[in-house]
C-alpha cells in the first residue's frame, strides 16, 4: 500500500512537470521549420544548435550535478546578506528629464541596466523580477527589497537589449510589464520568438549574429561574441544565441558582457571596437566546474584589460544566489585583482547613478562591508 501511494505522488509530480513545462507561458516560445533554416545559415549555428567559437565542456559529471541541484536549495555560509541590501530610490520626473549629455547608468542589481544617452533610454536585460526561475519554488528571492524604481514609472524606454535567454536574465513578468513602453527590442538570433509569444509585434523586434551592427537613430548597437549557452527548458538547450553588447554614440563607447567564460574574443571585441569608455562585466555565480561560461572575478579583470576599458563596473552579482561562493566573494577578488592589475572599477549602491563624464562621476566605496 505504502508502495502504491509512493508511487502514485511520483507520477503526479512528473504529469505536474510535464505539463508545467508544456503550457507555461515562462518557457518562451519555439522557432518555426522556416527559422530554423535561416538560423543554419549562421557560422554560429551547427547540427540544429548555436555553438560557441570554441568547444565549452562543463567539467562535471550527473553525479555532481544533482549534488549541485541539493547543496542550490540548501544553506550554506554567508551566500546570502543577513541583511537586505540598499537600494537608492529615483525620481521618476528626475529620471524621464535627464538632460545632462553625459551618458548616465544605473545598476538594477544582478545584470540589469538602464542606460540614459543622447537623450535615449536604453535598458540592458531587465530582469526586475524577485526569483530568478520559471516558478517561485524553484530559485532564490531577490537580495534586495523592491527596485530603484517600479517598472510602470519608468519613462518610455527607447530600446530593451537582452543577452541571452536564462531566467536571471529574460524575465517573462518584466518583459510582460515592459512592452508598451518600449520602442524597440534588440536580441541575439533566437530570442525573438519568446517575444513574439509573449505579445511582442514582430516589427519591433531586431536579431542579430555575432559580429552584426544595427543603427537606433545616432546610436550604434553591435551583437557581439560571448562564451556561453542558453536555454529555458528541458529540451531547447542552445535554440537561441546568446552574446554580449557594444554600445557607441558619437561621444562614448559603451560595452555590456553579458553572461561568459574568458577568452580570446574579449580582445578581438577591444581590437575591433575598443577602447571602451566604459564596460559593465560579469562579475559572480562562479565555480570552477563550470568556469568555461561564468569568468572568475580575477579573470574579469583580465578582460576588462583585454577589452581597453577604462572603468569597469561588475555584474552579475548583488542580486541571487546562483553558485555557491559567498554573496561578497565577487566583487571583493575583483576589486583585490583590479588594484593589482591597475583596472579603474566602480562599486555604486544599486540606484546610484553613474555619470559617463570626463573623467567619470563613479561611486567607488565598500558599501558591502556594512551589510
């Protein structure tokens, strides 16, 4: 009898998965057989699935892997802040009149970004959920309490850049909220058909390969290489293409990394585009079992360097726990290999402006070590 009802919960759990996977609208939306032949003219697309420029082999076996699925969902030292970080509110009049011709960012925690240049509004993948996964119960909430600023006061939002499909990254509630005030969305071969189920009209979605540039008025948006995958459910691992960002006006150089491993296209993005005003790097959720897509914070640097920037703000961190070192571990190693390395970096509370003046208007305290 015990063995029936075990057995009868398993196999609800999994018709519950299946079709939690199957009708949820989290999981994006699939390419057509017509797409899926354009997407096989791409050098970054081969056997049906994007491919890095460089054979990416995650060093760890299934046994580790849920290892590494139980230790996530547990509690280990310090990986979390005791307590909520800080956040600095925005004005929502202050912020939809910026007139300073100074390019403005503002750091929303994890990877997401709003950018103000000539006089445009530019968010770099607002993820502004709380959980980091396709259902609260299966990540880790936001270390933060609320935003800078809600996504309905935002002013309207010129263009949205994503960089990849994750859930830490794409969030399906942001994208939902975002849309009607967005002008236009600019994404790696793939994404688009997540938009175009969630709502977004084809016409004001942009794809891009690696290498590729588009103009949004005076501004030069250029898909660039990154070291990654993607993937939002169980059977699309590397359907869409993942990348980072390269940003110019007629007066600054902007660059955004997205999620990646270090290599050598970090210095063939600086040799073709550098040298770069200012570059926001991925900066945290390492382990040396998957180091091939997340850099460690000492190889940050090195690729900030590699890239010519000449200050450097670290993401990805701040916001989730995603990996297992401690939640201060990212930004301090960075900081420690940046003062080695002689690599300008800014540290800003999460809400507090940087300004893209000459030189640069750039928080640069240890506001961490209050936490």
């Amino acid at each position: 009898m015990i063995g029936v009802l075990f057995g009868t919960i398993v196999l609800l759990l999994v018709v519950t998965g299946i079709l939690f996977v199957s009708f949820s609208p989290e999981f994006g939306g699939k390419a057509t057989e017509e797409k899926l032949e354009e997407y096989s003219k791409s050098q970054n697309h081969n056997n049906g699935q994007f491919v890095n420029k460089e054979k990416v082999e995650l060093s760890f076996t299934f046994g580790q892997y849920v290892e590494n699925i139980l230790k996530f969902f547990s509690t280990q030292p310090n990986t979390v802040p005791e307590n909520l970080l800080p956040v600095n509110k925005l004005n929502p009049k202050e912020l939809e009149y910026y007139s300073n011709k100074a390019p403005r960012v503002i750091w929303f925690g994890h990877s997401a970004i709003l950018l103000q240049i000539s006089n445009k509004n530019i968010l770099i993948d607002p993820m502004f959920g709380d959980v980091p996964a396709p259902h609260p119960w299966l990540g880790k909430s936001r270390f933060s309490n609320g935003l800078p600023i809600e996504i309905e006061n935002l002013p309207k939002i010129d263009a949205v850049l994503l960089s990849h499909d994750h859930y830490d990254h794409l969030d399906y509630q942001s994208i939902l909220k975002l849309k009607d005030k967005v002008e236009m969305f600019y994404l790696p071969i793939g994404l688009g058909n997540h938009l175009l189920e969630w709502g977004v009209e084809e016409e004001r979605i942009v794809e891009l390969d690696w290498w590729s540039e588009t103009m949004h008025g005076d501004l030069k948006f250029a898909c660039t290489p990154a070291q990654h995958f993607s993937g939002r459910g169980i059977s699309d691992r590397n359907s869409t293409l993942w990348s980072s960002w390269v940003l110019k006006s007629d007066s600054s150089s902007i660059y955004f990394s997205g999620d990646s491993g270090y290599n050598t296209h970090f210095k063939e993005i600086g040799d073709k585009y550098g040298p770069f005003d200012f570059a926001m790097m991925e900066c945290g959720q390492y382990n040396e079992q998957w180091k091939q897509i997340h850099m460690m914070p000492e190889e940050t640097v090195k690729a900030g360097l590699d890239l010519r920037a000449e200050l450097v703000m670290p993401i990805h961190w701040g916001a989730f726990k995603l990996a297992f070192h401690t939640w201060t571990d990212p930004v301090e190693r960075l900081e420690s290999e940046s003062r080695l390395l002689g690599l300008p970096i800014t540290t800003p509370i999460i809400g507090v402006p940087i300004i893209l003046s000459k030189p640069p208007i750039a928080p640069d305290d240890n506001w961490w070590e209050t936490i």
